[in-house]
C-alpha cells in the first residue's frame, strides 16, 4: 500500500523524481527563510587610489591623465584590449544613465591585492584582479606613474 500516491499509475522512477523535486523545494525554501547568514564585512580603506581621467584622441591614442595633478601619466596606442575593454564598458553605462564621458574614475587598490576601478557617477565598480593578473598589471601601473 502506498501512502504518497494512492492507487496512482505512475512508475516507481517518476514517483522518486517528484519526491526528490518537493525534498529540494523544501530544503530551498528553509534555507531561505530560516537558515540565510547575513555577515557583515564593514568598507575597506584603500591604500592607494588615484583619480583618472581617459581621453580619446583623434589617432586612436587613448590618454591618461592624473586628474588631481592634471598631468599625463601615459599615452595608450594600438590596441590594449583590455584597458580599453574596460573603458567600453564604464563608456556603456554612462551612456544608459545620460551622463557624459568627462567625469574621472577612482582607481583604489587594497591591502588585499584588491584592485578596483570606480565610476562615481553610475556607482559602477570593477574588480580588475578578476581578470587575472595580466590584465591588471596595465591598471597596477598607472598607480605608479606620474609623469608629466
């Protein structure tokens, strides 16, 4: 005699299956409500952050200038994929959110090898070493540069 279904027609192996689906459902649904961990990580201080702004020249050269100083700390040619990958993207979301491409950007790292590029204006943050560390290393350079 069964207890779960009742003089059902269905098969030993469908009858597991919805067995096991209301088990996870359930377990889903206590874990939700009763068992979810809230922890509470207070905000970091970065140790070094430096504020950039990225303009684009007419020969495809992307320049970077230290905004507090207002001085050129590099000149990016040809490709750079990523750097300019990452420049599309904050480009994008100021688009979407009618805001222009002159506002600077935070660059923060952190005690932790961290590394993050901030848009102040759309509240957008990128953690660069998720990247990988080859690609983050253009970024780590423009902490250290200051060239005139």
């Amino acid at each position: 005699m069964s207890y779960v279904f009742p003089n059902s027609k269905l098969s030993n192996s469908t009858k597991a299956a919805i067995i096991c689906a209301l088990i996870s459902g359930l377990g889903f649904i206590a874990n939700k409500l009763f068992l979810e961990v809230k922890i509470y990580e207070p905000e970091r201080q970065p140790v070094a952050t430096k504020i950039l702004k990225f303009e684009d020249q007419k020969d495809g050269a992307v320049v970077v200038i230290d905004s507090s100083s207002n001085k050129v700390i590099d000149v990016i040619h040809g490709e750079a994929g990523f750097i300019r990958g990452i420049l599309r993207t904050i480009a994008r979301e100021r688009r979407i959110h009618g805001i222009g491409q002159d506002e600077p950007l935070f660059l923060m790292a952190y005690d932790d090898g961290r590394l993050i590029l901030k848009d102040p204006t759309t509240n957008t943050k990128i953690e660069l070493e998720s990247f990988g560390s080859t690609n983050v290393k253009d970024f780590r350079a423009f902490l250290k540069k200051d060239r005139s």
